[in-house]
C-alpha cells in the first residue's frame, strides 16, 4: 500500500505521523529517508506525540538512538553516521531492529538498508518548495 501526501507545514506532517502511529502494532519498525531539514524528525515527533511521550524528541544523531516512554515505547535511531551494521552491533542497536517491545523509527534508514526489517514501514520525505513536503508511506 501506498499513500502519497503533500504537508504544508510541521503540523501536518505530525498529524500524517500520529494517523500512523495508530495502526502500528508492538514490535514494528518505521524507516524513514530524505534529504536533511525535510521532516523526518518532526515525523517522529508526531508518533511520540501518539504515544503520550512527555519528552521533547531531540536529533538523536550524538547517542545514535533513544527509548522514550509514554503510553508506547518509542526508539529513535539515526543512522546518519553508521556505516556498517557491526558498528550498529557493537553498541547493541540492532537489537531494536525490530524491537521486542514498543515501535523504533529510524532515521536515515536508506544508509544501512540491510539493518531495516523486510516488514517495515517506510516514509520518503522530499521537499516540493517552501513549507511544502511530499511524503510517501509505503508499507
Ligand atoms: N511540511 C513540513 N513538514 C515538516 N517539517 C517542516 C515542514 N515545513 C517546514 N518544516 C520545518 O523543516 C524542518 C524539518 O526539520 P527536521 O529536523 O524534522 O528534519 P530532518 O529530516 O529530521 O533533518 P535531519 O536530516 O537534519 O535529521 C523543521 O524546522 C520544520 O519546522
Ligand atoms: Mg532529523
């Protein structure tokens, strides 16, 4: 299934991430790929947003990944500075890929496209002028 949307602003792009974030089951994995600045975090920020998470999702891109607890577990991934998946294992990711418990969301999932399960949803940001973000779900 597919499904492509135009967002026009990062209200819209949660909204998109929150309608999603209620047909994930436990144990799922959402990848997500696009050019930097075009709403991946703000997409996972949506999900937390459908999870009850208190926090404020920050770029995980320094400690590579985080586990945000509200209603749902949400792990936030960044692979924009791995190169091989024994670096991924070496810090014990690949176990969240999937995750026994709760949803990961990964960004930059295109780096490493090996590490991501066959199941998983993946979401292509492009930018499409201004505000404007064309983004494909695919699952
Ligand atoms: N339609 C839109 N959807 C999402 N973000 C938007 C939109 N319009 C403007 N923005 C702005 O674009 C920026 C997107 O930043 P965000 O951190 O989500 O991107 P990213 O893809 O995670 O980038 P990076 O590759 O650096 O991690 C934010 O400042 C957000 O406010
Ligand atoms: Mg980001």
């Amino acid at each position: 299934m597919e499904k492509i949307v135009i967002s026009e602003g990062p209200e819209e792009t949660m909204a998109l991430a929150m309608d999603l974030a209620r047909r994930l089951g436990e144990g799922e994995v959402v990848a997500l790929v696009g050019e930097l600045g075009t709403g991946k975090t703000t997409f996972v920020k949506g999900l937390a947003r459908s999870f009850f998470i208190p926090e404020e999702i920050l770029s995980p891109s320094f400690l590579l990944a985080r586990t945000y607890r509200g209603q749902r577990i949400l792990h936030h991934i960044d692979l924009y500075r791995v190169r091989t998946i024994e670096e991924l294992e070496e810090v014990g990711l690949t176990a969240l890929l999937p995750p026994e418990e709760g949803v990961t969301a990964v960004e930059w999932a295109d780096r490493l496209p090996r590490a991501i399960p066959k199941n998983a949803v993946w979401v292509y940001f492009e930018h499409a002028g201004g505000d404007r973000r064309k983004i494909t779900i695919r699952r």
